[in-house]
C-alpha cells in the first residue's frame, strides 16, 4: 500500500554545518524494525498489519532523509530493508548518502541482517572499515555468553571531513539482548575504542544497545564514554526511544524505555561536545493508520568536533 507522507508534529531542523575552527556534526541512531520481526510480531496479534513493512518502509525512508544526519547508524536491517532503503532515500532527495551494510551472521545462515550507515559521502570518507562481535573472541563471527540466538556485532570505522581533515573513530552496534552478554558488551565496546583505535583520534558510537541507564552495560560504558542524554546542552523531545509494538505514548515517559543511545569520547586528538539531544516522534498515516514507522524512534545528537 502507498505511504501518505503527511508527518504529524513534524520538527526537523536543517543540519548545521562546519566552519575551520569547529566542525558541527549531526549523529543519529535508528533501529528500522525489520521486515521479519514486523511479520512475526503481526502474527502474533501484538499490532495491525498496517504495520508491515511494504507499508511502513517509505516512511521509514522519508524520516532518514528529512533527519538531515551526516551519519546515522541503523540495526534491524535485512538484504529486503538494505535494498528497499537504498533506493528510496536516493528516490528521496537523499541523493548525498552512502549505505554501508553489514551482514553480522555467517554465510549460509538464513539469517541475513545486520547493522548499516548511512553518511554523507560529499563531506566524509569512511575507511578502515571493520566488524567486532561480542564474544570472547571478538575478531571472529561469534556468539557470546547467554546469547545463543543471535549474532551481535559492532561496525567501525574512520571518518575524515573532507573539507577540513578533521577525524573520529565511529562505532555502529545493536547490542545483545540477554543480560549476561548485554553486560559483556559494554566492555567489549570500550576495549574495541581503547585496542583498535590505534591513533586515539575521539570517538562517537551509536545504536540501539538493548540497554537501560540502570543497567551494567551503561555504568561501564559511563566509565569511559559520555552518555550525550546526560552531557548535551540542551535536550528536545522525551525520555523514551522504544514505542513498542502498540506505539503508546505513554512509553516515552518511561527511562527504562531509554535503549537508543550515542555515547561520545574525547582525545588530545579532538574535544566531542554534545550540543542537543533529541527524540523525534514523528507519525506518518501508513495503512490507513497513524503510526510511528518503525518500533523505535530516532535518536539524534547535534555536536562540534573541536
């Protein structure tokens, strides 16, 4: 069925842009909800079927466009969503972004998902591309402590502002969702930065982490990232990021609904400042219905590299 993109409290503010002494970047996270764990949650009666993905996948482009990222990190994203999401921000006047996709399962599984980047191939180049898993053995496609189900990894990369030269380390991730290897993750996550960040340039690293702020993944992250929600200048929007299947309100009001995340780490080789935080809860009329387009909602932070 065809998306009506007639956005409800739409407040999208243009991206800010960089001078040479301060360069203003614009991150973001968006966990796209798959078209698979749409069918499944559709299946067992938990939202209407106005929810699939063939409805909701133009919304969810629309929104990527109109966030006006220089990055936004994305999980939840099959081949299906990859390619559809491809084409439709391009289609979209997102003409300017590059898709780095990642499949985090190994070759043969039937499972193909993973996690992906969008960014503005015009101001940035990314390289030294990467993946880590959380496990115990990192470098290799592993599952980790009690996560026996999925393959949970993160991306890395270098992205130099062609303009200005300056430079961070990015990290993209969907952290795991049992609590042994939630916990694990965070670690591995700081080792990532501290082992393969070799020149120790700052550091941004963004998704849905499948972790509340009361959780041991976040205090250890906490002990050598900032958390943006707590350092930003000013903040916009509300606590929550997961609406959930039922998109209630009500769920932004919650901190344990606080799951998205972008952390930041400064270096002798560049001063991360948060400016603004904020969630966007835009609605779009998919399927006849008003709806969130995704289970999530979008975090994004406006920030200076320095």
């Amino acid at each position: 069925m065809a998306v009506a993109l007639l956005v409800a409290g739409a407040t999208v503010e243009a991206s800010p842009k960089a001078d040479d002494a301060e360069l203003n970047l614009r991150i973001g996270t968006y966990n796209v909800w798959s078209h698979l764990a749409r069918k499944s949650i559709i299946r067992k009666g938990l939202t209407t079927d106005s929810r699939n993905w063939e409805n909701s996948k133009r919304a969810v482009a629309d929104l990527i466009v109109r966030l006006d990222c220089d990055i936004i990190g994305m999980q939840e994203v099959t081949s299906v969503c990859r390619d559809d999401l491809e084409a439709l921000v391009r289609k979209g006047k997102g003409k300017r972004y590059e898709l780095w996709w990642q499949n985090t399962y190994p070759e043969g599984h039937k499972s193909v998902i993973g996690n992906a980047v969008f960014f503005d191939k015009r101001r940035f180049k990314v390289s030294d591309r990467k993946i880590y898993y959380f496990s115990p053995t990192p470098t290799e496609i592993s599952k980790g402590w009690d996560e026996t189900r999925h393959y949970r990894a993160a991306l890395t990369a270098t992205v130099t502002h062609k303009k200005s030269g300056k430079r961070f380390f990015f990290i993209a991730t969907h952290g795991p969702l049992k609590p042994e290897a939630n916990a694990n993750a965070g670690r591995i996550l700081v080792e990532i930065d501290q082992r393969y960040n070799t020149e120790c340039l700052p550091t941004i690293v963004v998704g849905d982490m499948n972790a509340r702020s009361s959780d041991p993944f976040h205090s250890t992250m906490c002990c050598h990232y900032e958390d943006t929600f707590l350092v930003a200048e000013s903040k916009c929007g509300t606590i929550g990021t997961f609406n959930g299947s039922k998109g209630l309100e009500e769920n932004f009001m919650l901190p344990k609904r606080r799951i998205d995340h972008i952390y930041i780490h400064s270096t002798d080789k560049g001063k991360l400042t948060a400016k603004q935080y904020k969630v966007h809860r835009d609605k779009y009329q998919v399927g006849n219905e008003c709806h969130f387009p995704s289970d999530h909602n979008p975090v994004v932070v406006d920030m200076t590299l320095k």
